[in-house]
C-alpha cells in the first residue's frame, strides 16, 4: 500500500497549509479534497442547477471528473480536464460547498475519485473525513482544530485579493454555519474519533504546527 498521510478538520484549522508543508517536505503529492468539492460546487452553479434539486445535482457530478494536474508540485485541479482552479475559491462558493457536499451520493463519487488519486503514489491528504472514510487505512491521521473565532480571523487575513471582501463577523457566521451543515449531515459528519492524534492549533503559529506535524510524519515512514 501507498504511503499516505490524513489530515482532517473544519474549515480555515490550518490543514491545507500544513498539508501544503509537510507534502513537500516529503517530497509527495498534495491534495487539499475539499477543493474537490468547491469544484463539483463550481460546475453546479456553472449550469444552473438547483441546489434544491439533489437528483439533478447527483447526476452533475457523477458526470464530472474532477483531476489533480499530474504535473510536478501542482496542485491545480482540473474539471473535465480543464483549469478552473482559479474560479474555485470565492464567497459565493464558500456559502454553498457546504449544501452540496451534505449528499451522500455527492460524497461517494468523490471519495472514489479521491481513492483513484491516493493510488498512484504517497499522498499528504486532507478534507474532514480523510482519515475516517477515505483512507481509513493511512498511516497518519491527524485531526487539526481551533476555535471559530481564530478560523475567523485567519479566513479574512486570506481575503487579500478577494473582492467584495467580507467582514470578519459575516465569516465567522459563514464557518458557525458550515460547522453545523458538517457536523450534523447523516453522512460522515465531520468528528474526532479515537483513533485520530488531535491538534489544537489556537495558540499555535503555523511554523509550530508544521513542525509538530512533519516530526510525527518523519517518526512513521
């Protein structure tokens, strides 16, 4: 089996920086899984469907295949074979991944595609269900945490080319809501379970945070 580290948590825990991090450090592929959601998101608002109409919505994204670019260090992430990874992360994206990402049909298609891309090599993996459902046998999984109102802050740090530019109140509201959408959907909520090493990244810099998660990579392989 392939070498592959899960690291899970809610939006804005610092995950994907530190995937980032730790990914190159070992020299391995990345992918960040929740912007594979944005991107079966991105292809749904693209054609006009319904976010009322889940068998609609099942039927786009089964349809679509969502690819992480081969090519050497990237992480661009194409949808049916083209580049739409500067289109992915915006406002209107970050209201309603949450909403499309709840179906459970949803859900399967990609964690089977993401299952795809894990098999062609080691893989730093992260998302909220990555070390629960989609590399339940991955020989790392981590669970990074902090509380709402520093997720805030650091979500509206990032909004330095992103305009309109929300205020630091309506993105804590937007990550409360997206909080409750993961963690009460039927289908794999987003939770600590045991079998997860749990970082709590409050009071932590990132350098501190990839530090503590590249030396526990590094005792493992």
């Amino acid at each position: 089996m392939n070498s592959q580290v899960a690291i899970d948590g809610p939006a804005a825990s610092g995950k994907t920086a530190v995937g980032r991090a730790v990914s190159r450090t070992l020299k391995w592929k990345f992918l960040d899984t929740g912007i594979m959601y944005r991107a079966a998101t991105r292809n749904v608002l693209d054609l006009g469907v319904s976010l009322k109409n889940d068998s609609r919505i099942i039927e786009v994204v089964k349809k679509t295949s969502i690819d992480l670019d081969d090519s050497s260090d990237s992480e661009r992430i194409l949808i049916n074979g083209k580049d739409k990874t500067d289109t992915l992360k915006t406002p209107e994206i970050d209201r309603v991944v949450s909403i499309i990402s709840k179906i459970p049909d949803v859900r399967k298609e990609l964690v089977n595609q993401q299952r795809t891309i894990a098999k062609r090599g080691p893989i730093v993996m992260v998302g909220r269900d990555i070390g629960s459902v989609v590399l339940p046998d991955a020989h790392v999984r981590l669970y990074l945490d902090a509380n709402v109102e520093i997720r805030a802050e650091r979500r509206y740090r990032e909004q330095v080319l992103t305009k309109p530019k929300l205020s630091l109140e309506q993105i804590k509201m937007d990550l409360d809501n997206r909080d409750r959408i993961d963690r009460e959907r039927n289908d794999s909520p987003l939770e600590i379970h045991d079998f997860y090493v749990v970082i709590e990244t409050s009071s932590m810099t990132l350098s501190e945070v990839i530090t503590k998660v590249t030396d526990i990579c590094k005792s493992t392989f």
